[in-house]
C-alpha cells in the first residue's frame, strides 16, 4: 500500500502564492492533483508522470506549475495569483489507487 502525505495548504489573500508538496512512500508513474470545492465538481487541477509529462486545468494554466522529484517520490504544485475561485480541498494523487488525506485551500480577503 502507498501512502501519500500533503502539506502546504492554508489561507491566502488573493494575488498571493502557495506550495503544496505530496510525498509518496514508493514510486509511481503519475501524481497530480484533484480539486473539490462545495457545489461543484471534482476537477483534475494538474498531472506529472515520472518522465515529466505534464497536464493542467485550464482554469490554472500560467498560474499553476506542477514538478516532481523522482528521487524523494514527491511531486509540487506551486500555486501563484490565487484567485477566490481555487478555493477547495486540494488532494493529491498518484496512479490509479492512491490518494492523500486532502489539504484546505482557501483564496480570501
């Protein structure tokens, strides 16, 4: 079993920046980011693959950079001009099966 720990949420004013990091105990393929804000739809926010392959939400393309260090099993998503509407629980991911406790993101004044 794989298990992947977040870190990095919290509040922000708009404009500002976060990080989040997901460590994940063993390798795989491909690590992301899923979104969920109340009232609206789970969203795949960004996607790495181990060879560096890289996927965003057009919501967050030229705000969002997604990176990973291969060594440490452990992806990034620098989060820069925040805006109201990223506010949501943040959870990471990696493959098809495994899944991170969730961090709270919230974009406010």
């Amino acid at each position: 079993q794989v298990q992947l720990t977040e870190s990095g949420g919290g509040l922000v004013q708009p404009g500002g920046s976060l990080r989040l990091s997901c460590a994940a105990s063993g390798s795989i393929f491909r690590m992301g980011w899923y979104r969920q804000a109340p009232g609206k739809q789970r969203e795949l926010v960004a996607s790495i693959t181990s060879g560096g392959t890289l996927n965003y939400a057009d919501s967050v393309k030229g705000r969002f950079i997604i990176s990973r260090d291969n060594a440490k099993n452990t992806v990034y998503l620098q989060m820069n001009s925040l805006k109201p509407e990223d506010t949501a629980v943040y959870y990471c991911y990696a493959g098809q099966t495994y899944w991170g406790q969730g961090t709270q993101v919230t974009v406010s004044s």
